[in-house]
C-alpha cells in the first residue's frame, strides 16, 4: 500500500513540475495575459479605409470581419482593434 502512495507522490510532483515549465515557457495562457493585436492605423491604407466605411455605415460586425480577413487575428483580438480604432477617432464602443 505504501508503495501505491509513493507512486502517486511522484506522479502528482512530476505533474506539477510539466505544468509549472509550460507556464514559464509561455505555453499555457496566464491571468496576466493580455491582448495582442495591430492597430487598425497601421494596416495598408486599402484595408484601413474599408473598415472605416464599414464603421461609418454602423456595421461594427462587417468591420470586425473585414480586421479578421486582413490580419488573421482571432475574433477578441479584432474586435478590441476595431472597437478601439472608432473610440480613437470619436465613435462609440457599442
């Protein structure tokens, strides 16, 4: 009996350590992680004037899109970017 506890230690220590090296090496999300994206401003002028038509017109979603098609970013990292860019440039934040 003593040794199935002894295993399960081990186990449980080897455990804690994989979780602990995956979180120093950046792969596993941290409460600290924070949002990357590029700025609506610096994309190509094209795709910029695209998403300003679209936030002109209120189609926040079609914007968010139109972010998603010229970055690849994920959907919270476009729409930070997108909601940001009118905020910056006096929209609302719907």
């Amino acid at each position: 009996m003593w040794l199935v506890r002894l295993l399960l230690i081990v186990a449980v220590i080897v455990a804690v350590w994989y979780v602990v090296r995956a979180v120093r090496a950046g792969g596993m999300p941290t409460l600290g992680s924070h949002v990357r994206f590029v700025p609506v401003e610096e994309l190509p002028e094209a795709h910029r004037q695209a998403i300003e038509v679209q936030l002109a017109q209120d189609q926040t979603i079609s914007a968010i899109k139109l972010y998603r098609e010229a970055t690849g970013a994920g959907l919270k990292e476009a729409k930070t970017a997108v909601e940001t860019y009118r905020w910056k440039h006096g929209g609302d934040s719907r």
